[in-house]
C-alpha cells in the first residue's frame, strides 16, 4: 500500500522554469484483506523510477541535435511484484529503440510518452492476468508515466490502471491527466487520507504537505516511513534521495562516503541528498 503525487508548478522562481514534482511514500505493507494489522514490509522502497529512453541507430556524428538518451518518471502503487517486472520489461525495451524510417531522424527520433504508457498497459495486462489466476484482484497494480513529451513539447502525465468488468473480465485503461488544470494527481490507498488531510487544512495543496502526510504515520496506517522525490524539469528527471539521519549513508546497499570512486571516475552522493522542493 501507498502514496504517490503528482503536481505540475509553473514559473517556479528557483528553477526558472516549469516543473512536475512526484512525491512518494517508500513503505510496503501486506495487501491481504484477512491480515488486520497490515503488516509492515518494509520501510524503504523505492516507488519512483526513471525509465530510460535510448537510441540503438542513430549516427550520432550526423544527427547531434538529438540526445542519445532521455529519462521519463514511473510510478507505481499496488502489487509491488506486478509493477517492477511490468518495469523491468519496458526497461529492458526501450533502451533499444530502432527507427521504423529513415524520415523520422530529421524530425524526432524518440516516442511519444503516449506511446509508452500504450506499451506498459499491454505488458501491465499481460502480468496481472498471470498473477490474477492465483492472486485473483490481489495482482492489481496502477502505474503512472510522468516527463516532459517530445512530440507534444509539453508536460505529461498517463495514469495507466486496471478495471474490472461483469461482462468483459480485466482490462488496463490509459488516462491522459489534465496535470496543469488540476492541484494534484495521486494515487494508491494514501490518497482518500491524503484529500482528507489537504480538506482539513484550508483545502489547499501548500508546499510541505506531502512530505507532511507521508512521514506521520498516523495520517493513515497504511502510509508512512521515509519519503521519496523527483522533479522533471526541462533539463530532465532528477531523484532525491533522502537519509534518515545526519550521516550520507545508503543503508541498502551499505555505508558510503560522500565521494567515492569508480575506476577513473568518482561518484558524488552530496549533489541529490538534498533538495528544496517539498
């Protein structure tokens, strides 16, 4: 179980420029209807991930106004098995892009994010079916595509989740959220306590808040543990790494400096462990 937002701010004075910010909840818990007490998995996973675009056939000396890569965000709530092979899969595709004409070069080499989400509900589909059949509506999983689309030169967001019908079974719709013209989009079983607590204080989503919501865990006792950011500006996907204490330590994967190196190369974990966004 857990919460992951979604808000576009615009004219934004410390970037100077448009953004979307994602916040999410890292806690996974037991989403067994029979299990009361929702048992606690763990508190520190990660439910925001980029999903890298790259280019397997472009002829970067000839075509360098193009990137060879670009990352979108992706989201996810519900069935944690679900959406990380569902993100696995769509990884593993689209970091081998190839052009269908030679034409599209000169004009956009890349995909639309709609595209990609088109691609994830296929796959989405495919897993909930086969762990339908044993976890029956257990197996559900809601993913959300966010960046910024090269084919529409603006920002976007897809909401791509299950339905159920009497007559025609399960199935993944795709809905493409009017992020600008809404205060937020949220999903996952945070996000009716998540409303309740923005209508308790003045009905207005204020910066802090989904920090605020997701760290006190009494909000709700599904939601909670440490927090999770990204924000997509124009200049790309950025994730915010959060340490619980003074130290810059990755708890995970093991104690670490906060420079240290990679053969000829060094990797600074100082640059992303803070941020001043929510």
């Amino acid at each position: 179980m857990t919460l992951s937002v979604i808000k576009y701010t615009k004219d934004d004075k410390r970037l100077d420029q448009d953004y979307l910010f994602c916040g999410a909840d890292a806690r996974i818990s037991s989403t067994l209807k029979e299990n009361a007490s929702r048992d606690i998995y763990t508190n520190a996973a990660i439910k925001i991930l980029p999903l890298q675009l790259k280019l397997s056939s472009l002829d970067y000396a000839e075509y360098k106004i193009w990137p060879l890569s670009y990352d979108i965000g992706f989201t996810y709530a519900g069935h944690v098995g679900v959406s990380l092979y569902t993100y696995a899969l769509l990884s593993y595709l689209c970091k081998d892009l190839h052009f269908t004409t030679p034409e599209i070069k000169d004009s956009m080499p890349f995909p639309s994010i709609e595209s990609i989400a088109v691609l994830a509900r296929n796959i989405l589909l495919d897993y909930i079916k086969d762990y339908g059949s044993i976890l029956t509506m257990e197996a559900f999983a809601q993913i959300v595509l966010f960046g910024f689309c090269p084919q529409k030169h603006d920002f976007v967001v897809y909401n791509i989740e299950p339905k159920i019908s009497k007559y025609e079974g399960v199935d993944v719709t795709i809905t493409n959220i009017d992020i600008k013209n809404i205060p937020y989009f949220a999903i996952g079983s945070g996000k009716k306590g998540f409303a309740q607590n923005i209508t308790q204080n003045g009905g207005e989503l204020k910066p802090g808040m989904i920090r605020k919501f997701i760290e006190n865990q009494e909000c709700n006792s599904s939601v909670g543990g440490y927090y999770q950011r990204a924000v997509y500006s124009r200049n790309g996907l950025t994730l915010y790494s959060e340490s619980p204490s003074s130290d810059i330590e990755m708890k995970m994967l093991g104690r670490f400096g906060p420079v240290y190196s990679l053969g000829t190369h060094y990797i600074s974990l100082t640059s992303t462990l803070r941020c001043d966004y929510e």
